[in-house]
C-alpha cells in the first residue's frame, strides 16, 4: 500500500523540531511492506500547492496526518493550529479520495474534538508504529470506518479505544530519511533522539502520562548510542536533542548511557529535560563528559507548597541543590516556571520571582498561567 506521511507542524520558535515519531512510524510501515512518502510543511512556502504536489507524486492509499500541539500555550496570545490542520485536510480531499488518518501527541490529547474538527476517516491514539501498520493493513483489506477497527484506532463512529503502548517500540529505529536533517539544523533547530518512553511521575497538569503512558520502557543502551552515532555519521549533525520526558529517571539508566557516550568518544553534544529533585554530583559530572551542554528542568514553581499542589514531587531546596551542583560542576540550566498555579497568590509569586533569581541559571522561562488539557489530574 502507498501511504504518505504529512508532517504538518510549522512552528519555529523556540525552534524548529524534527518530525522524530513520523520517522518511526515511516519506519514501521516501510517494514511491513507498505511504500511510505512524507511531506514535511515546516518549510514549506505555500501549504496548499504542497499538499496537492506531494499528492499527485505519490497517488497515496492512506493518508497520515501527524498533530504534534493543539496550540502554543502563549497566554494572552494565544495561536490555536487546529485552522491549519483543517486546512491541510481540505487541501487532502481536495486531491485525493485516499482516507485520512490522523495522530501524534496533540490528537492523543483530544481525539474527539480532533474528529469533529477536521473530519477526517480515522484516528490513531498513542504511539503510531503498530497501530499505522495494522490500520494500513485493514484499508488494504476493504475495511471501513464502520467495521471492526484495529486496536488505538478510533473513528466517530468508534471513539472509545486504548493508547496503544509498545513494550518493545525500541526494535524499530527511527527512518529519518524522509526528512531534511540539514534543514532543521541549518534553520535554527537539532536532531533528536529518545532513549525511552512513559513518565512515572503524577503531575497534576501534564499530559505526559496521556500521550506514553506512566510505566517507563527503555531502550537497550547500546542501541539508542548507536543510532545516535548513525545520525552523527549520516548528517554531519554534531548536537542532539534527548526528548525523554524525564532524562535523569531512572538514574542508572542515565549514567549507562553517559557511560556509553563517553565511551565511544563521539564527537556529539545534547540536552535535555530533567527533573530538578533527582539530580546529584556523580550524574551532572557523567552527563558534563558525556557532552550534554545542558539541561531543562521542568521546576514549575519555587515556593513548597505550590510544589505539593502540583504534585511535583520535590522541594525548593531540592531545586536550590540542583542548581548549586549545576553552576560548580559548569553544566548549563534552565529552569521553566509557571505564574499563577493552584495556590499561588501575589505573595508566593513575589517569593518565587526573588528564589528564581537567586539559582543563577543561564537561563530561565516564565510562563503565565497553565494550561490544562482533557485527562489531567487538575
């Protein structure tokens, strides 16, 4: 079967992200026989000729639509992308009666509103690899939206379904191929990787745990170095991106892959997210020689009992002790804030704003307010 792939995400700041789960979903497809093209519209100048271009070259069967954010959580200017995603649909149908499917983090997020919205034939929920393979399987065989659907794949005539979650989505590595490497990082953006999948950890506003799931799954070692080193190899591309929710979780996990990094000498820098409260003197100087040349710590607030009505699971001296072994062990750090969480007065924000500048980071994000998405704890 022919399935093109739409990477539909054109937003570039803080940066341009590589289409990371599209590549593995290419991947999967491409492995189970299908004939897979993609369409990346990051860079694209004009969506509708693109869309109509890519179309005609490839004569698709199935059509993915890869939903990566619902919208860009800039409080008080808010811009919503769901116009977009409905303008690529329509760009879609105009060209081809193939059936559209669409998924990715955002649609995992919203699945109903997404079906609604943009009406397209079908939905993936969770992670894609398996779930686009059986899919594709299924339209091939002349299955409809009405008959019985594969598991994770929902349509408006079946919305309930479960996330689908590979134990071992780590056996397919990611066919980066389809998209430009040189683009993104030429344009401001990176590369990246994921070295595992799943959050153990509750916090009260975040989709994490929606979108992969809260058991933790982890790649061999081994393997995600080297697909780190294929990229290096492959692209030229020197720094790295490591998009695991939390990277210093499980700590020993954190150290092997440091271990293995500066092993094998690669000449590669990375950053990452973090939890601020599970961080120590041993791993921040394993992940400085290993070429990490930063970390963003997703702190959210800085006075305790904020914290606890976040459920973020650490303290403020916590925080305070991360940065400290941060500045002396040279790792750069961000810290990102909010302003304005559950029990947070004038008073605590005041006291935040003064914690905040005391833990001398490189550098800091502030965002004002929170948003809250279907399925959170809050």
């Amino acid at each position: 079967m022919k399935v093109l792939l739409i990477s539909a995400n054109r937003e570039t700041l803080p940066d341009p992200v590589f289409p990371l789960g599209l590549s593995y979903v290419a991947a999967s497809l491409e492995a189970a026989g299908h004939e897979v093209a993609a369409l990346d519209l990051c860079f694209a100048q004009e969506v509708d000729q693109s869309v109509a271009a890519a179309v005609a070259a490839t004569e698709p069967e199935l059509v993915g639509l890869s939903i990566r954010n619902i919208d860009d959580v800039g409080y008080p200017k808010v811009t919503c992308y769901v116009d977009l995603h409905r303008q690529v649909v329509t760009a879609v149908r105009r060209a081809t009666g193939a059936p559209i499917v669409a998924g990715g983090a955002g649609f995992t997020i919203m699945p109903a509103e997404f079906l609604e919205a943009l009406d397209v034939d079908y939905g993936v929920l969770g992670e894609g690899e398996e779930a686009m393979v059986d899919l594709a399987a299924h339209v091939a065989a002349g299955g409809s939206t009405r008959d019985d659907l594969p598991e994770a794949v929902v349509s408006r005539s079946r919305l309930e379904a479960r996330p689908r979650r590979s134990a071992d989505w780590a056996r397919v590595r990611p066919e980066r191929s389809h998209f430009s490497a040189e683009d993104y990082y030429d344009k401001g953006g990176m590369l990246n990787v994921q070295t595992r999948r799943g959050c153990p950890f509750r916090c009260s506003y975040c989709s994490y745990p929606r979108i992969e799931g809260s058991v933790v799954r982890l790649r061999p070692v081994a393997e995600a170095v080297d697909e780190i080193e294929a990229v290096v190899d492959g692209t030229g591309v020197r720094h790295l991106f490591v998009v695991d929710s939390v990277f210093n979780h499980p700590r020993d996990y954190a150290l092997s892959f440091c271990d293995e990094l500066i092993a094998r000498r690669l000449d590669v820098s990375w950053t990452c997210y973090a939890q601020a409260g599970r961080m120590d003197g041993e791993l921040v100087e394993k992940m400085r020689r290993a070429g990490c040349e930063g970390v963003e710590f997703g702190t959210d607030a800085l006075v305790d009992e904020v914290l606890q009505n976040l459920e973020k699971g650490f303290t403020f001296a916590e925080v305070a002790e991360t940065s400290r072994l941060c500045r002396e062990l040279e790792l750069r750090f961000c810290h990102f804030i909010f302003l304005g969480a559950p029990g947070e007065g004038p008073e605590e924000v005041q006291r935040s704003l003064e914690r905040l500048a005391s833990l001398e980071a490189d550098s800091s994000i502030i965002m004002a307010g929170i948003r809250i998405f279907p399925g959170c704890l809050l």
